[in-house]
C-alpha cells in the first residue's frame, strides 16, 4: 500500500513541474483571440473531473479492492503524468528548427531600402 501511495505522490510531484510547461506551450500556441476559450475549457472540463473521479473511485473501491482501486489508479496516474513528454519533444522539435551551417547576417550586411521618388532624402 505504501508503495502505491508513494508512486502516486511521485506522480503528482512530477506533474507539478509539467504544469507550468503546458501552460507556457498553451500561451504561446494559443491565438490570443482564442486563448481566453480555450484555456476556460481545460479549466473547466479539469474541475469537472473531481467529482467524477471521486464517484468513480468510490465505485471502484465498492466492486473492487482498495488495493486494486489504488493500483489502477496509480497507473493511471502515472501514464496521465507521463503522456505529454513525447508530445513536448516534438513541439520543441517544431519551434526549434535545425538552424543553417552559414554564417547569418549581420545588421550591416543587410540591404537598405531605397527611397521612393516622393520620399524626401536626408544628407547627413
């Protein structure tokens, strides 16, 4: 039991240094227009959960073991935990492209606008 108990601790520990990352992801993913619906969706259907897992663990208790409940429980909350990993590598694998062997431009490098017939020119 008490190992149960500390795969599960683990588990919130480690999804507890995921969260921020998410939402930093989400933020940055998100379009701003969007982003207000979205994340009150996720907050949402996050909330909704509690009770359902409360009726769902009583349930289990009931027709199963406590110790089977927490065991299952306890994989489940740890492939919840485990699954955005991948997920994260290749959305930073996406934002970080591998980056060209040459040399990059420097500001001096860059062409310069010509002015348009109508612009005034400055001599300076």
């Amino acid at each position: 039991m008490w190992l149960i108990l500390a795969v599960a601790f683990g588990a919130g520990l480690a999804i507890a240094a995921v969260n921020p990352i998410l939402m930093a992801v989400g933020y940055e993913r998100i379009p701003a227009h969007l982003r207000g619906r979205v994340l009150g969706v996720i907050g949402a259907l996050s909330f909704a959960g509690l009770p359902l897992g409360g009726l769902l663990g009583g349930l289990a208790v009931d027709s199963i073991s406590l110790r089977t409940a927490l065991l299952i429980a306890a994989f489940l909350y740890l492939a919840v935990t485990l699954a955005p990993f991948p997920a994260l590598r290749r959305l930073s694998a996406a934002i970080d492209p591998p980056t060209a062997t040459g040399p990059s431009p420097s500001s001096d490098d860059r062409p310069r606008a010509e002015p348009q017939a109508d612009e005034p020119t400055t001599v300076g």
